[in-house]
C-alpha cells in the first residue's frame, strides 16, 4: 500500500519537474529514494503529538513556491498534519473539526531546521507540532531545551510535556503541549527559543501568532464546597476543552501539619482522566487532566487514597461530585 502511494507521489512530483531548480530536484529524488516502505506507528505520547517530514523542510529551504508543487506537497506523508498521525485521538478530533491552525514556520542553524506545523490553544494550554530535520544523522533523543516568551515576555512559571517519534535517521516528528500558571491572552505571538537539540547547542527561533478558539469549551462554576475536620476543599472552576479538562479549587488547612493531597477526576460514565500537570499560588490550586472523551452528565472530585484507614475516612468527606449540564 505504502509502495503504490510512494510511486504515485513520484509521478505527481516529475509532473511539475519543468522549471525546477536542479538543486530542489536533487533533494526530491533523494527524499523519495530514502522514504521508507511502512510508514511508523506513532507511539502513544505522554501529554502531546504532532510536526511534518523531512520533505517540508527541504523544499521550503530551497525558497521555491509553485503553487502546483504546494497542493503536490499536501500528499507527501506527514505534510498536511502530523496532530491526525498522534497516539492522541484529542489531536485528531482537532484537526477533522478545523481547530488546529497551520503555522509553517521554519529555523535553520548547526546544519539542522526545526519547522513548527501546527498549533492549537484551546483556554487551556497550547499544543505545538514540529519537526526536527538534519543534514547528518540525527541522535536517539533530540528533545528540545526551549524558552517560550508571549508577544517578546519570558513566561514565569510553566509546564511543558511531549513525545517524539524517530521517522527515520535525519528526521524526527513530535509535539509539545505548554502549560501555564496564569492566564494567557485572547490572542498573543508565542516565541520559541531552542537553545538545545539533544547534544547539538545551537539558536533556533520560531515566533507564530496564536489564537484562542474557546467555542468547543464548556465551563462551569460550581463553587461546591465540602469540609473533613480543619480541611475544606472548594471546587470553583471545571473547563472542558478539546485538549484537557481543567479543574481550579481551593485546598484550606492547617499550615503547621499540611497534607500533601491529589485529586481523581472521573465521569458518571465511569471514565477516569489522568492528571497533566498542576500549579499551585498560595492555596489555590490549577489541574489540568486529560480530556473526556465525551462530556460526562456529572463529575466527581475525590481525594485519593492514602492507604491509611483513619486519613482515607477523613478524606471520603472531601468527595464532591457535581452536575455539569
């Protein structure tokens, strides 16, 4: 299968071989000669997924933009979007509902281009896919130092998780998903400094514009409040959105004997999500955990146990479970 979609990518590239450029021709040729005969299996990210091949990067470098050699690039595997090849069907969803906007944006230095594809801030946090290509052979592990910066500000306090997936020895694809402790704008430029790939030092900076698109989010503001002894959870804020289910809540106790506590969330349809990252400002607290899959009619906040017979009673009292619709 992947053999007839190859011969057939050849014959659509030679179709718009006249005028090319013999240098563009030349990287073509050695990028379909070296396009293996399975496309790999994305592996299941830990928070994120997504970027472009080689192919991509290559071409844009050269500078040439015939439009007929664009829509011949949209059939080159990986071009168009990398977010529908992720273990992470959330970022599959994004892309068939339209929500993920094409970024396109390329950095080149120490003989390596990282080009950012695609981006989606949903409220949240953003979900950047990208693509690292090099000249040389690429090491097993090219995962990015990064500093992020929103319209020209370093950001204080985040969160960045990712994965990658090694396409073959001069690409790898992955994605990042960024988390931070306050509020972002409606719309901001986000800059991104890579300082490091892996071993290689270098300056790669990619700044895009990125817009919130909050029309698939719901939102609720229970302000449930439940008290154990001297300590008193207060759920205040639940958004679900394409990319996590963000939870805000007040955690009050005693500050001479503070339990470290964390929180299950789960639906009345009996699915758990699993945490993504958290942030915490004086006793209030922000989660972010994975998206449902489906709203739920209702959700329940609950302390996890502690395997300890008298705590977990303290606990059980802390449970709060809320209507969403």
């Amino acid at each position: 299968m992947a053999g007839n979609h190859d011969q057939k990518l050849g014959e659509a590239l030679r179709k718009v071989d006249n005028g090319m450029p013999d240098q563009v021709r030349h990287r073509i040729d050695e990028t379909l000669s070296s396009l293996p005969e399975r496309k790999k299996k994305w592996k299941r990210p830990s928070m994120i997924a997504g970027g472009i091949v080689a192919s991509l990067a290559i071409l844009l470098g050269t500078g040439f933009t015939n439009t007929t050699m664009a829509q011949v690039l949209q059939n080159i595997p990986f071009v168009e979007s990398v977010f529908k090849l992720a273990g992470d069907s959330t970022l599959k969803t994004t892309v068939e509902k339209g929500l993920a906007e094409k970024v396109n944006k390329s950095a080149a230095d120490q003989g390596i281009t990282v080009t950012v594809n695609e981006a989606i801030y949903d409220g949240t946090g953003v979900s950047v896919g990208y693509v690292v290509q090099s000249d040389t052979v690429l090491e097993e592990n090219v995962n990015p130092s990064i500093d992020f910066n929103v319209d020209g500000k370093r950001i204080g306090n985040y969160g960045v998780g990712g994965s990658s997936e090694r396409y073959d020895d001069h690409t790898v694809l992955g994605v990042m998903h960024l988390d931070v402790s306050e509020p972002l704008p409606n719309e901001f430029d986000l800059g991104m400094k890579i300082k490091k790939l892996g071993e290689s030092e270098g300056e790669w900076n990619v700044q895009f514009p990125v817009r919130e698109i909050s029309s698939e989010n719901k939102v609720i503001l229970p302000v449930e409040k439940k008290s154990s002894g001297d300590i008193t959870v207060i759920l205040e804020k639940v958004t679900f959105a394409p990319t996590a289910t963000e939870v805000v809540y007040k955690l009050k106790q005693p500050s001479n004997r503070e339990m470290e506590l964390s929180f299950e969330l789960l639906g009345s349809n009996g699915e758990h999500v699993e945490p993504l990252s958290l942030f915490k400002k004086d006793d209030t607290f922000k989660v972010s955990y994975e998206p449902f899959s489906t709203i739920p009619e209702t959700i329940t906040f609950r302390p996890q146990s502690r395997h300890d017979n008298e705590i977990d009673q303290i606990l059980e009292k802390l449970e709060i479970t809320v209507g969403v619709n």
